[in-house]
C-alpha cells in the first residue's frame, strides 16, 4: 500500500480474527474473498508463502475483541442474506494475488449533477494524478441524462485541475483517466438498465477480479431505487460492492431509519458508506492527532479548563440554485445535524481503544448518545434578505427562482448544545452555521477558563475575557492551528501582548491540501470505514436534532432576517451572552 493510504499510517483498519490466524496481524496481505452463502465464504488466502483455502464461519470483530456493537443499541434489523454476501468490508484491503489479476470500477450515478462534476470526477482523477487509484480502475458514469462517453469526457475535463507540484505533463495525465471513463444513460428505478451497463462493465472489466464501488451522487429520494437495481443486476459477481451514499441521510430519525432499513434489504451494513466530507478535511482528520499525540492537549481537554466550545461554518455565497434540494433540508440537515456534530463528536470523545475504525466509532457514538436533545429556546435561525452592498443588489433567499415564495427555511442557525457526562458537564458547545454571511469559513474553537488569581490581571484592565486562551483549529479556507496567548513585549517595561503561536498550513507545508472528497474515496475503495458514518452515528445525531426541527416546523418558526453579507441574525449574540460566551470569529 502505498503513500496514498491512510490506512497504511493506521493499524488495521478493523482487526480480523478468524480462528485460523488467530495470531496473524492482517496486514494487506495477498488474497480475495470468493462471495459465498452469508457469513462464511471460501476464501483463499496467501499468507507468506503459504497458500491456504478455508471455510471459516468468520465475524467482524473490533480491535479489543469485544462485538461491534458494544455501545451501540443493535439496529435488530433482519438483514437479507442476499446483503450479507461477505464483502471485505475493510477486513483488509484488497490487492492483487500473484495469479489474479483484480480491476475496480467507480459508477458516478447521478454523474450529470452539481457534485459529480464539482467534487466526485475531480477528486478521482486528482487520485490517479497521484498514482493513488489502482492499477486497473474504470470510472462510469450513469445519469437520465443522454450522453455518449465522448461527451460524459468532455463535461469531466472542464472540472479537472493538476496538481501544482508535480512535474509530469498534465494534459497526458488527463487524457489517460479520461480514457478510463464511460457513461451508460438509464433511468434510476430500471433493473434493465443497470443490467445493460453491468454488461458494459463486464466488458471493461475483461475477466478480472471485479470490485465496484457505486457512487450515490443524486438526491437522496431515489436512494433507494438505485440501490435495489445495481444491487440485484449490476454487483460484482466475485469481488465486493460497496456503495457510497451522500448526506443528508433522511430528513429526520424516522426517514433516516427507514432510509437504513431500505437499504439494508439489498445491502449489509459493512457495504454501504455513508459520507460526510468534512471528515476528509485535513485539520478534522489533524484534530484527533492534535488530541491523542500531544501530551499538552489531553489534560486540558475537559470541563475543568475549557469555558466553551465553538464550531462555526460560515459561507459568502447563497444557495445559488440549489433551493429544489436546500428548501426542503434547510441549514441545520445539511451542516449542523452532520459536518458541525461529526465535528464535534470527534472534539468531545473519549479516547478510543485503537485507531480501528470501529473503536472511533463506538467513541462517537457514545457521546453523541450523552448529549441533551435541543431545545427550541436554545436555538437561534435566520435566513437571509436581499440587501445593496458596493452598489450591488444582493438578493434575498426567496429571490432564488428555485426557492418556493414565502419560505420560511432557515439559512442560518446558531444552536447551544450540552454533554452531560463527567468530561463535559456544564460546558456549551455553541454551533453557528449560515450561507450568505460575510465570509466563508469553518473553523473550531476551544475558549479556555480565566487564570485563577491571575497575578497580571491588572495589565488585562475589566475584560478578563480578553485575557484566556484559544485554541483556534481553522479547517477552511488557509487552513491553520494556532493559540492565542499572553506575552510581554520586548523592552525595559512590561506590558504585555496577545500573539498567536501558529502552524499555518501553507507556509509549514507548501504543497497543495488534498480535497476531502479524494481521502474518502481512496478509503472507500480500500474498505477503510474510519471516517464514514456508521448507522447508529446517525440515529444518534437525529434523535437530538429531530425534536427540535418537528418544533421548528410544527411552530412554523419564523427565521429572523439578516442582510446578504453581514454577520447573521442578530439573535446569535443573545444566545451567546446567554452562556456567557462571545463569538471568537467576530473578533477576527
Ligand atoms: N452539490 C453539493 O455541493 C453537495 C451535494 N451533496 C449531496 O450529493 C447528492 C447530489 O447532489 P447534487 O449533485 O448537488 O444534486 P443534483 O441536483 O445536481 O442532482 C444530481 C443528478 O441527479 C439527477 N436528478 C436531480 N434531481 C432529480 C430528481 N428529482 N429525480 C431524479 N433524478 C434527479 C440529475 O441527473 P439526470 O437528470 O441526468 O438523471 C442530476 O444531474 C445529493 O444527495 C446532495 O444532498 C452533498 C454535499 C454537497
Ligand atoms: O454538504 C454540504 O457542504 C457544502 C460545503 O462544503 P465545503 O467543503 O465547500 O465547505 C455546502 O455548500 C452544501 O450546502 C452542503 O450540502
């Protein structure tokens, strides 16, 4: 595995003990899974030099030997044996063996939409740009749309960008993936048309062993239909199928648990990787390490030092289009109920057992499961109004021609959220979150407590405030970490100073930042689950967010209004003073 993986920077991503290596460290060692009835399989496996072919009744186990579901309530679903088809699911990553030769294959469905050309067909040529993406991979493209590969390649070029730092000829590059790219049009509920391009791929595939990877790029109400047709005529006939599934996850627990249940009628829970892209960022992925890797950090990370927690995320831009999906969602499903409480879930957990996928998980999950649900009086929402700025007309929401008349959905909220558990008891975690603001952004940051007895209290006058530390973790854009703290400054006097100790990114390391988009699918594609959402992850981040969003609409809550471009809804500072916090961002 090369430098590309993050799994080859972790242990494993999930130990795997069947009785016959019990001792043996899965390392991504040679050998595929023949599908076979569920939960045992014949395998072949080559482990050093000795080939061996077993029947093992085998189960996933986490790295402490203790069931997968330690902490989380077990779903109970029947899951349809036809799902259950062993499907490597990470166990190890898949490579090939001396005689056989395996190819992947990566299906865009959805592929004339905002995010295929956007984020999805980018990322994965920036993955073969840096010889990430194995060697026999082929992207497909599925969509109503009618295009032909030529033209499904000429709307990918116009998205594709090089990666500044490296030397070789990008148009090659270029040219090279997008020989690897086919499209097949097909409507998103026919068996027979994801029959015609399982044939398409078999053709490109060519004998080999056949990993696919199914890209849900489409909204989230035809999940379902695709998945039931490329499971039952398009899955691999001898590697995995895995099938990635964008957010938002349903609207509220009920969709998102029937959501799961439909899906797990075609597909076993290790199949399906439900992403949220803001785990691929780098300063989220940074801010375990920061934690974990440092001894500094961990001590201070409780109740007994940290005043308030802050996660803000911030654009400049309004929804520009996109109000067929945005209206229905609003701000608090499509940021706060998954990027800001991810984000948050890794802020707040406890240590986990190992780096295993599944170890961070069940951390996740057990302090989402410790949080208050919210309270309407807690939250704060706003959507934005048209507003003349430079001499330029900014609309307002409902301008937007995709947007109903008289919406009242919300682009902004600013919510204050409670863990009652011994680590973070009495500690805010306040969250904000708007389009059309005056900056786009999305950053964490950790208000420390006041010194005790600050012997240099007089040279921070009334507003000791002005006095703490903070820990800023600046996801994007510039991504930086840096402290805010006390220091005199050079002379015979002593006055002192704020200053910043800071690891800004692009002068620390001047190469380009990989895109989250690019991270989570090499790991899809490699089986690593880490930072994909597990499904009772996601009942747990409904059930504390869906009381609050029936009240919202039950109460039809009226957004407060707040200027295109300016600092949000008013109401967001009064929430704050509420807990005695001031938002850090606005003092930047
Ligand atoms: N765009 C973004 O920035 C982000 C999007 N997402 C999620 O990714 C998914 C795709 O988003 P995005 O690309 O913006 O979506 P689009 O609205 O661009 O839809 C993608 C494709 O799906 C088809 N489609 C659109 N609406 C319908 C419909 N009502 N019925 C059937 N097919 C439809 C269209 O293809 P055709 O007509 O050719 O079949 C369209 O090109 C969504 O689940 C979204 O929530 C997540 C994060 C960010
Ligand atoms: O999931 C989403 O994220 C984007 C913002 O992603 P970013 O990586 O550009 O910060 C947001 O614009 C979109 O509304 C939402 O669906």
């Amino acid at each position: 595995m090369g430098p590309c993986s993050s799994a080859s920077s972790l242990s494993s991503s999930t130990s795997f003990t069947p009785s016959l290596f019990k001792n043996e460290t899965p390392r991504l060692s040679k050998f595929f899974i023949l599908p076979g009835k569920s939960h045992s399989s014949l395998w072949v496996s080559q482990v050093g030099s000795t080939t061996t072919l077993a029947r093992k009744h085998f189960q996933l186990k986490s790295s402490n030997g203790h069931p997968l579901d330690a902490v989380s309530s077990h779903d109970g679903l029947v899951e349809n044996p036809l799902a259950s088809k062993p499907q490597g699911e990470g166990l190890f990553s898949f490579s090939e063996q001396e005689n056989v030769e395996s190819s992947v294959s990566i299906t865009v469905v959805g592929a004339s939409g905002d995010l295929a050309k956007k984020k999805i067909f980018p990322a994965l040529f920036a993955l073969y740009y840096e010889d990430c993406l194995p060697k026999n991979f082929i992207v497909f493209g599925y969509a109503r749309t009618k295009m032909n590969d030529e033209e499904l390649r000429n709307m990918i070029s116009k998205t594709l960008t090089c990666r500044i730092d490296r030397r070789e000829n990008c148009e090659d590059k270029m040219e090279q993936f997008l020989q690897r790219c086919f499209y097949h049009s097909g409507q998103y509920d026919s068996e027979e048309h994801f029959a015609e391009l399982d044939k398409k791929m078999k053709m490109k595939e060519d004998g080999k062993l056949a990993h696919r990877l199914f890209y849900l790029s489409i909204p989230p109400n035809i999940f379902v239909n695709v998945v039931k047709c490329a499971s039952l005529r398009a899955s691999s006939a001898n590697g995995w199928t895995r099938v990635i599934v964008e957010k938002p996850f349903g609207r509220d627990s009920e969709s998102s648990g029937e959501l799961t249940r439909c899906l797990k009628q075609y597909l076993a829970e290790d199949q399906i990787f439900r992403i949220d892209h803001y785990l691929g960022k780098e300063l989220v992925e940074n801010l375990s390490v920061l934690r974990f890797s440092n001894l500094v950090f961990e001590p201070l990370w409780s109740r007994s030092y940290i005043r308030n927690v802050q996660l803000i995320f911030s654009e400049d831009f309004g929804t520009e289009g996109r109000g067929g999906y945005f209206d229905n969602y609003g701000i608090i499903r499509d940021i706060m109920q998954n990027h800001l409480l991810q984000i948050l879930a890794l802020f707040a957990m406890e240590t986990p057992v190992s780096l295993d996928a599944e170890d961070i998980r069940n951390e996740k999950v057990k302090v989402l499961r410790s949080m208050r649900p919210l309270l309407l009086e807690d939250v704060v929402v706003g959507q934005y109004k048209g507003h003349s700025k430079g001499g330029k007309l900014l609309p307002a929401y409902t301008d937007d021609p995709t947007v109903p008349k008289g919406s009242v959905t919300p682009t902004f909220a600013a919510a204050a959220l409670f863990i009652d558990n011994a680590r973070w008891d009495g500690v805010p975690f306040l969250m904000k979150a708007g389009k059309a603001l005056y900056t786009r952004r999305a950053e964490i940051r950790v208000q420390f407590r006041h010194v005790p007895g600050n012997l240099y209290r007089r040279n921070f006058g009334t507003d000791l405030d002005k006095a703490t530390n903070e820990l800023v973790l600046r996801v994007q854009p510039d991504e930086a970490i840096y402290l805010k703290i006390n220091n005199k400054i050079p002379g015979l006097g002593m006055r002192l100073d704020r200053s910043d100790l800071n690891l800004l990114y692009r002068a620390r390391y001047p190469r380009e930042i990989p895109d989250a988009y690019e991270r989570l699918l090499l790991d899809a594609i490699e089986g690593e689950r880490r930072l994909f959402i597990r499904s009772d992850e996601l009942d747990a981040a409904w059930a504390l967010f869906t009381p609050l969003l029936k009240e919202l609409e039950e109460k039809k809550i009226i957004p407060e209004l707040y200027p295109y471009g300016s600092r949000g809804p008013v109401g967001v500072h009064y929430l704050a003073a509420k807990y005695n916090v001031r938002w850090g961002d606005l003092s930047e």
